[in-house]
C-alpha cells in the first residue's frame, strides 16, 4: 500500500508560491524572448530599407552618363562609375586602392592642375606643390 504524504497548509503554500514564481520566471523569459524577436524583425526591416535604398543609389550613380569619382585627400579613389572616357581602365585597377592620376593619367604625382585639390577647399596649395608634376 502506498502512503499519501500529507502537507500542512503553510507547506501547501510554500509550495504554490515556488510554483507561481516558476511561471512567473518563464512568463517573463518569454516576453523578453517576444521582445528580442520583435527587436530582430525590426532590425532586418531597417536593414532590408536600407540594402534597396543602397541598390537604387548605386544603380542612379552607375547610369550617370558622366564620369563621376569621390577621392580621398590622399588621392585614392574611394568609387567610380566609370564612365565619361574613362571604361578603358582595366578592371583590375578599379578594384584595387589606386591613385586618380596614377589610374586616369598613368602618372606618379598629382597632376599640374589637380581638380581634386581644387575642390577639396585646400586652400594652402603650398603643401602640395612638391607632390604635383609640373
């Protein structure tokens, strides 16, 4: 025959405050896993948005018919769509860290009438006058 155990009241208790604590834990793990989802789902919206904003950027900056550059103020040139007589670049030059005048001009100083330091607001020339090819 098997015994029942007998629980007084205070142990009953006890033991549905254990119980209730141990719902209330998995109640609050599960709305924090609902909210890390929902933080989740967001963050992917957002960064879809922006990959098709990027995408239509890039596909307006590749289909101006003139050449455009952004180049660093070390010369580097940062992106191009390669264009406006410019296509004759090999394509392995585009992709590495190249110099302007070194990819558009074959040269190995900035060119004499540099664009670039023109509308780069350098305002002192002076400090690039040693680099520039005369």
């Amino acid at each position: 025959m098997n015994l029942v155990p007998i629980y007084t009241k205070d142990q009953v208790i006890d033991i549905m405050d254990y119980y209730l604590n141990l719902v209330q834990i998995l109640v609050d793990m599960g709305l924090k896993n609902l909210e890390l989802f929902q933080e989740v789902k967001e963050q992917k919206q957002v960064e879809e948005a922006l990959r098709q904003s990027e995408t239509s950027l890039r596909k307006i900056f590749e289909t101006i018919p003139d050449q455009l550059h952004i180049i660093d103020k070390d010369f580097h040139i940062l992106d191009s769509n390669w264009h406006g007589g410019y296509a004759y670049v090999p394509q392995e030059k585009r992709n590495q860290n190249s110099r302007c005048y070194e990819v558009y001009y074959g040269l190995d100083a900035p060119c004499k009438d540099c664009h670039t330091i023109e509308v780069s607001g350098q305002a002192n020339l002076s400090s690039w006058k040693s680099l520039i090819r005369e």
